[in-house]
C-alpha cells in the first residue's frame, strides 16, 4: 500500500471495489459521488464486463485479479462485496497487504476460518478489517442503542425482531435465510445487548406457499444471550408485502421499538408511550440542507442551478410584503408580481429540482 | 472567477461562504465534510473572529470585505449566508462576476431589489442565482410534490400548514415571523400548487404569555393563489414543545400529510389511511449505508476502523453456524466462541461506531 | 305527563321519539336494545308507514300527531328527531307538557325562537330542553375537554378542526354546511374553550368538481371568541374518502389532537408526542364486557348461548396444563384433546360470536 | 328454573352473581346499569359482607351458599366469578339445574373435571355453559377475525401476541402467569386460527428485577397448532408501563395488528400500511350517542338534564345563522347573544356533562 492517496497530492483514499453485482455496484457508486475523500480508483469482478461497465461510469480501471487488485499500487483501502466464499482469501491478502477492508458479511463462510483471521489481525498493531452490519449506522438503531446505554429502559430483557423481505430467489433456502438474514439480527442483537450470542433455536411451522418445496418460510428462530436474555426473531423472505424490520427491546422500566416509520417509539415507566417532537430546524431538515447542497454544487459545476431560482426569491419577497402588511392592516392585501421574466433563462416561474432525482 | 478548480487540478468547486453565524457555519461544515466536489476556500464575516475561527476549522483563508471574496481568484461559487440587508449587494456582485450564488431567504428585503436581481439574471445566457429553500429537497416535501404531480389526490383544493418552534430570541417579532418562518410557507405553496400567491391575510388571536408585549404569536395566515386555492398557515413560535412542520394537502380525491414523522400518510378514495411499505433495503437503509462508508472512509485515512471487526465478524458467522444446525435438528444448539482474543487490538468484543457522532 | 312508568310499576322511562328518519331511527333502536331504563312507547313520524315499521319492530305505538305523543298519558319524555322547522312547536309542546326532551340539532331555526325557548324554559324550575350535541359524550372530546381543564395545555390559544364527509346530497349547498356541519365544531370549540363565539368569517376557494354549481365545498370557518382565541374550521362534505373529524388544541404550553385513530394525541413541554398507555384490562376491554354480557343476557333469553362454550373452555384447561408442564420442564409438552365431543350440541368445536352482530 | 322472569312479568333476566371481588363486582355493575334485559337477584360471595355490599348498592338479595343461589325460584341464569377451585361444582349445579351460566375462566382447573362439563352437556338438548373469554366481543379482535376470515391476509401461518401487565400481586407467580394470563392468547389463537393448539413450549430468560426470587417474568411462550402454525406469546406482567395486549397475524398476503391505539393496522401485497378510513358518523361517534342516550335517559329519570342544554342550542343556532351571512357576504360576521339568560335554572352558559362520570 502506498501512502493515501499520495500519488494524487489529495489525501483521497484510493478505493478497489471487488464484486460489482447488486451491493458491490451501490457502493461503487456512493463512493464516486456522495462519499467524501475517497475515489474508487480499481473494479474487479468475476464477470469482467461488469467491471468494465461499473468503472466505465466511475471513471476507475479494471483489474480482473482481486488480489491484485489487493496488491496494486494505486490502491490505499479496499470493499470486498464478492460472494462469501470468496471472502477468505480476499481479507487474508488485505490483512498480508495491511490495507484496511470492509467486508460485506459474511465475514467468511466457516468459522475456523473466521477466527483465523481474528487471530491474526491481533498480531497487527491495529485494526485493519471491518465488517458491513450497517445497522449500527442507522439513525434509528443508534437511537435504541443509546436509549439503552443511557439505562432508559432499565435493564433489557427481551428483544423482538422482525425480518420480512417483499421476495427472494427461489435459491434463498432455510439455510440462506439464516446466513444471509438473520446474521443481521445476530449482530444487532450483539449490538444493542453488548454480549455473546450462547444458543440458537429455530421453530418452523407452516411456510408460506410462495416457498419452494422444503424451505421452511417462516421461521422463528431464538437466541440465549450469555446473561440469559431472550431474543425472538421472525424471519420471513417472501411476505409479498415490503422490506420490514422491526426491532422492540423490552427492559425492566419500559418498551422501545424501531421500524415502525415513526422513529424510536418508547414505552415508559410513566405511563406514556410516543417519542421525541423534532427539536429543532437541523434535526427535522439536516438531511435537505445537505441535499441541497449537493446538488448546487454539482449543478455549479455543470454552469447551472438545480433549486428555487431568483424569480422564487422575488415571488417570496413579494408575499412576505404583502404578509407584513396584513399583519399591520388586518385586511386581506393582494400580491401583483407584475409580468413574469422570462427571456431566455429557467428562473422564471416556479423552479422545481428534479423530482426523481431527488427521490 | 477562474475555471471551476484550475488552480487545483481537482475540479472540485472553490467556495466563498459569507457570513458564518449559525447558518454559514453549518453550511460550512456541511461543504468540507459530507459534500463532495467541493471545498470552502474563503469565509468572510462581519466579525473577523468568528471567520478566523470558522476559516482555521475548515482549512479555508479568511477575507474581511465579501465583495473581495466573490472576486477572488480562488473562488468559483458563493454561498450567502449574510444577514438579509447585505444579500442585495452581494448577490449584484454575484452576478457581475458571473459566478453561481446559493443565497440564503430572503433574496433582497425589498421587491424592488429583488425584481431587479431577477430582471438583471434574465439578461444573462445561464441561470447564476439559487435561493435557499432548502424544503424543496426535503424527500418527505418531494414525495408529496410527486403524489400532486402524479394525479394522486385530484385537483389540490387547500393546503394547511403549520410552523412551530420550541423558541425564538425576543427580536423576533409578528414581522419578523413573517419574513422568517412563514417564507417557507410562501415557498412550499408555490413549490407543490405551482402557482403564485395573490392575496394574504393574517388572522390574529391571543398571544402565549410567552410572546414580547405586542407580538402576535400565534398567527393564522391565509394565502389565495391564482386559481383561487386556499392555504392556512399557523405560525407559533414559541410552543416551548419543539420544532414541528407539517403540510396537509386536501385534494378532490383525497389529502396526504407530511411532518407526522411517519413519511407520507395519504387517505385516499379507496376509503384506506396510510402509507407504503418500504420496498426494499435501500430505501430502508439507503443512508446508513453512506453513514457507514463515509465513516469508514475517515477511520481508514485515519488509520483504524469505525465499525464492526473481525470479532463481530467472526462471532456472526459462529452463531448463524449454529443456526444452521438448529434449522436441520430442529434442536436448541450451543454456541461457543472460544477464548476472546484481546492481544492489543480494539477488534474483541463487540465494536460499537461512536454513537455521539453517528446521531 | 304522568308519574315516570307509573302504569308499568317498572320506573321505566316511557319516550315519545318524534321522527324517525336516519337519526329518529337509529335512537329508537337503540333505545329499544342498548340503552337501560327506558322504553319507546309512542312512534311518530310525517310518514304514517315509517312510523308504523319501526313502531312494530320495537314495540310501540304509533301517533300521527307529534303534538298528541308529547301529551300522552304513556310518555315520560320525547325524543324529537323531525326535520328542524317542526323544533319550535314541539319543543314548546314539552316545555309545556313540562316533559323532558332531547332535541336533535338545530334547537330551532332562527335566532328568535330559540332564544325564546331558552328564556321561557329559565321560567320554570328545573331543566327540560337538551339539545343532541353528542360529540360532548365522546371519549376522545372528554379527554381532551379534561386536558384543557386540567392545565395541561396551558391557556388553549388556536383551535383547529376537520370536518369531512364521504358524500353528501345534492341538497347540501354551502348554507346547509354551515347549519348542519359546522355547528357541530361550534359547540366543540364553546365546549372546549368555555367561552362564546362573538364572529364567524367564511374564506372560499375552489370547489371540488363533486360539488353542484355554485356550492362552496370545502370552506374554511374562522370563528373568534369572547376573549380573543382563534378556531378554523375546515368543511368538506364531498371527499370520496370518509369521515373524518379532526380537532387539534393548541396551548401556551403544548397541543392535543384527536381524531387520529389514536385517541387523544399530546405534544408537551418535555419535547415528547404521545399519549397513554392503557393502564388496565377495564380501560382495554371494557366495552368487549359489556358486549360480551349484554349478548349472552339476550341469548340466554333466546335458550341458547353467544360466545365461547365448554369445548372452549376444557381446551384452555388441557393447554394451559401442558404450559405449566412446560414451565416446570423446560420442555415442549404435546396437549391431546381426545376425540371431539359433538353430539347434539353446538359446543365442540371453536365457537364464534356472530361476527356481523358484534361488528 | 322458573320461566323468565315470570315473577315479574317484564322478561327481565334474573341473574345470581356468584364471587363479587373485582370482576364479579365489575360484572354486577354492568348487569344493573349499562345491560338491557337483565337484573341482578341474588348476589354471593365467600365473604358475606361484601355480597351485602354489593346486593345492597344495586337492589339484589344475599344467598350465603353459592348452590342454593343456583336453585333459587328467583334466578334464571348464573354469573360465575368466584376463584376458579369452585368453578367444577358451580358449573355443575347449573347444568343439573338446568341454567344457562357465564362461567369465568378457569372453566374448571383440571382437565378432567372441564371435559366431564363438556360430556354432560353434550347430552343435554342446549348449551348452557358460556366462558368469559371476552377478547372475542373486543371491535379489533373481531375485525381481525374478520380480515382473516375473509381471506385478507391469505393462509395465517404466524401469530404474535404480547400480554403485559403493569403490575400483579407477589403470588402471581409462572404457573399462574400461564393460567391467568396466557390462557387469553390461548382461546384468541384457536379463535383466530379455527383450530387446536397440539403443543406447547416455554422459553425462561432473565427475569425483572421486579418478580419474586424464582419467577420467571417475562416468558416467551410458543404455541403450535393442528395444522402447525406458529403462535408466540411474550407474557410479561410486571412491566412497570401499562397494559399491553398486541395481537399480530402474518400471513401468506399481507399482515395485520390490533391493540396498537390504532384499530386494525393492515399491511398488504400491494405494498400499502395502514387501515380504514371511518366510513361515517354511526362508526364514528355511535358510542358517544349512546352514552349521550344512556345518560339523558337517567337524568330524566333524577329530573333534570345532563348535557348542553337550551342556551346551548340557541348559542349554535346564533353562530350558525352568523356563518350564513358570512357565506354569502364574505365578510366577517359579529355574534350577540345579548344578555345571558341566568335566572334560576343550569342551562344558561355553557352546559357540560360530569366529565368524570363520561370517561
């Protein structure tokens, strides 16, 4: 590895993707434009014209070889989103390379092989290998673990999980199910509880005749923590419903759940249950200020504007006149914007961004 | 203004932020940390310590005068974040120098001047000023904007809005509650019934004992726009509750709601309330995947990781392994994890990101 | 009038109900199966054939006249549910009669001949006139009456009402809005607030195309109270949705909603929204007792039984034994019911209430 | 058994209400208040005094011993809410009796002795044996039925059910959580899903700090039917909160949930949450009518009224005549109600129900 991004002079860290299909290409492409200090600079794949695809619209090159594309030396990180069992050899030369990696889960497909590499990051004087549990990003998941942490539930006896997914292909069997889903409710659970995992249970019942043949969906399956908590997950891939994922934890002094589309909605020990009014204008619109500004700056760079133009500033200052008025006068007062200027540019009228895009 | 970047070589967009109070400074943050292709080279504020400060912060180089900045060599674009009386001038400036201007509400504070700006831009072959209505890229606000556009609620007939905040300085007065708070609202209405506002009246009532002797808090405003709509507005910003804004648009063939922190909440002819499902993963964790690239990418320049490790790694593929068994026993199966590895490494045990930071 | 239920021995309130139309109908009903203490002796109606269909079916008699039915010997008090010009006279038949009466709205239909009705009544020495604004007797309006009482908004500031119908006649023009839908959130809004209204302002916009020509629909109603307060009121009988009937209180110290399917709604000073967890099985289940009661009493009237029977109770023994054993052991525990018992009997079995019925 | 009521001569059921502590007292206060057709004769308890108490408030007599009640001339039906030990020999005696009677659950706290009731009266040519399984008369319940009935979420295959309580006495200890409280999710799973339950599972984990040293609370509890179905049951009856009774039903199309504050919550296959709009004012506000008719009906009985009363109808009639003019004239409307009419009677102001006595 060479120093970040030392060839360019711009502390850009320089980023191999390995495996573009679904997963891999969402993050090629957050990482070329939504990503701050980081440029995807190689793209493997085993389907190489994929590759060439993905890199063709990121501006990156292709190297057909994942380990060397580890080892190349325009290469400073490296997000492996190749199928699991590839994972194995991948992080290993990550780890050889001391290049840091985040690796979609599984982190390998068996577990000697797992601690292998637990073991030998250990000998590293720092932590190389990341894991992709986005959950522990979520602005809802964080609020549970914190409204944990904080002891506002007391102390958390109970978690429920819901996994639905609106469908899968047909190869998705109970045993995927369990590798591919319910790992993210193992980690979410190891997350929000802050221990081990000491045993598993799976109930199966009557499956959905949406299953193929022998795949029990859904299930529940129920783990043991090592202090003796009790966590219930219903895995459920084909409810031609939606993507659901609901996670309640039930404490000593109250309920909170998440995945509701209500944010983190508490059941306390007063009685009461709901959740958090929106403090203030950066927690309600932080989101659409960053939006915004994203897009004026691309638009600034393609000599454009992408937003309410100046005729929108004038027709709200116009209004707002009219408004300081009203409130001065008690009457009704009329707005006359005069005739609307439009000779030759978009800003007159009402400027919409583009919808879909912002979408 | 020079070509977008030539200096650097890197194409990203050289900003000039003028002013750095609450707004400018969040903006500022915003465009050095979470946006991509652009960086803040100059800030510029009334008080030179606050721009110093700000400036030092984020890599930039201070100018006193905000009309130097907007001519400086290393500025592409300007973002005005200045209180309103200074916008006028600047924005002129703006569009002498022929340089992009994202600017903060209010335009001007006067029609006049904001007339002007718009007449001066029509004469000009590309569009150089965007306002800072950021509502319009809220994706609750663009999912409402697209359900109108859509047909889904008929013909718009009245928009109800509310605007409420927890507290606002004594300065804050009926007239300032207009040209402040209910701009927005003027905004939102032209922005989703793409049309202009012709009238306003504003309905006054008894004020909270929290409001300054003489202010009007709250008010009711009343919008007729050119096709003879109806918009209501209740604007109180002293609730001593939060911040809370919500648009309820009532159709011919139905109304839908935002702000109820539940995303789009639409009653319909079909005699439903509610909203959709989410389809997918991406839709659902769309952001936590960025949050977590974004901080991946900055552990990794830092030389760690922000994230789940190799144990968290290790320990999922441990438990789905058991769970997989459990799944073909039908049995409770053990998991059993070994001893933790610790040896000099933050990776044993369960790695939680920096919740403060993530929140 | 004669001593209440004199002629039965049973202190059963004999009532004269008045028209019966939709209203005159449903009260009859429900006088005749639901409510205790009472008994529909006379039915009127200007439809002979009405009057004598719903008479039969609850057992009462039929008078043309209604002057004659509020002057029977068999009539403790009326019920007037007639088209609202027929009131004056009949009211005044009651006060007369010095007979007890609830009149459906309007009290009259003008000012004068209520307010006449109000002094002549002050005369006497008890009250004999209620008036049918049952929306005071709904739990989520008591609740939200107490908030208010209790302080718990603070002052109560603006209030903000909802009225939608599904559809409504050709015949309800915008004057008959105001008369037969709006009054119901004049008496909400002088219930809540305490206080007389002292002006009402009509603000019209487009109408939607379900609307006849010439037909406001929907309208916003502004009224102002004694001491100053703001209540809007949005009117519209032609959504194609349904009903829906909104109120939302806002305060000096937080705001209160209902109508939301979810009882009473409160955002308050500690930055919280929500409401009450129920605080036991009375509150949850109450009315299902009642039901549950008020079915079984009128089935064991009938020889039989409407609800869950000795099968139903005999499989929750044999479960609810295997789940202590289950307790005890830690084990799955099968339950075997033995051979089902259904000779002659409607007993075995899972037994169903009637659906339709409890609906 | 007498034939009904023939005593009397009104048809009236005449009850003996045997055990009056919480919901036996509960029970004899709905039959002689709120229940038509229906009279508490007889009431019994171990304790004497406290039958007098009861017997005394609602006009019945005491019989000491609980079968002598069942044989009395003056009763016709039997309301068993005694501890469940002495359920066996009640319920016995009144089909000896021949008697119909509400036995609460337990129907009898063995297997046996509830499969011999169950056996005798297959022989005889009625039921007479109801349980108070009372969640089956609950609106949501019933309306879940219903969805499932009616084929709306496809084939059930999961069933979730949450029971928690805010409290219990120390004795309520695992095996009584399982006989009390469980056993409600027992007979709403064979009622929901139209079959038996075949087996039973109990998973312990750490229990509150709450619960007596060696109770385990909260349990999950893990049901399976005939035709193996899944149902899960998380009991918890210390939560410190409230009472909670969530009932969720996954099925093949879609999923559904009661005891949300909410109604039925649907989520379906054409990707849509949420439920129905209230298609009318009957749904709406047909409790409210009642409460308003139960009470106007007992108040005319005391003499008086208890609800807004003639000032209140001409104050409505005045506003409502005000609205009109403000219809047509667009202007805003004054309001005099001249002088306030007081003289010797309640009506003038504005009327309200007892708030307390309406909850």
């Amino acid at each position: 590895m060479s120093t970040v991004g030392q060839a360019q002079g711009t502390g850009e860290l320089r980023i191999a993707v390995l495996g573009v299909g679904m997963m891999g290409a969402f993050h090629a492409e957050a990482l070329s434009s939504r990503i701050r200090g980081a440029r995807v600079t190689v793209v493997s794949d085993f389907f190489d014209a994929l590759a060439e695809e993905i890199a063709t619209r990121i501006g990156a090159r292709v190297e057909s070889d994942p380990i060397a594309a580890i080892r190349a030396e325009d290469v400073d990180a490296v997000l492996i989103a190749t199928p699991g069992k590839a994972h194995d050899e991948q992080v290993n030369a990550c780890l050889d390379a001391r290049i840091p990696v985040l690796c979609e889960k599984p982190l390998t497909t068996d577990i000697a092989s797992s601690r292998a590499i637990v073991e030998k990051e250990s000998r590293l004087d720092r932590p190389l290998v990341q894991v992709g549990f986005m959950r522990r990003f979520d602005p809802e998941y964080v609020a549970l673990k914190k409204l944990i942490t904080d002891g506002g539930l007391g102390n958390p006896l109970v978690v429920h999980c819901t996994h639905r997914n609106l469908a899968v292909p047909e190869s998705f069997n109970s045993e995927f199910m369990i590798r591919d889903s319910v790992v993210h409710e193992v980690d979410v659970s190891r997350f929000l509880l802050d221990e081990e995992i000491i045993s598993v249970q799976v109930i199966k019942g009557v499956a959905t005749g949406a299953a193929p043949a022998g795949v029990s969906d859904p299930m529940i399956v129920v783990f043991e923590t090592a202090s003796g908590r009790i966590v219930t997950d219903e895995i459920y891939v084909r409810t031609g419903v939606g993507y659901e994922v609901r996670t309640e934890v039930v404490g000593e002094r109250g309920s909170a759940t998440i995945g509701l589309d209500q944010n983190l909605v508490v059941k306390s020990g007063d009685g009461r249950w709901g959740g958090a009014v929106t403090p203030g204008f950066v927690e309600r619109f932080g989101v659409a200020y960053d939006i915004e500004l994203q897009r004026w700056v691309d638009a600034a760079r393609r000599g454009t504007i992408d937003g309410p133009g100046a005729w929108d500033g004038y027709a709200a200052v116009a209004v707002c006149e009219a408004g300081v008025e009203a409130v001065r006068t008690g009457q009704k007062v009329a707005v006359d914007l005069g005739p609307s200027v439009t000779a030759g540019v978009a800003t007159a009228g009402i400027t919409a961004p583009d919808l879909e895009a912002a979408t």
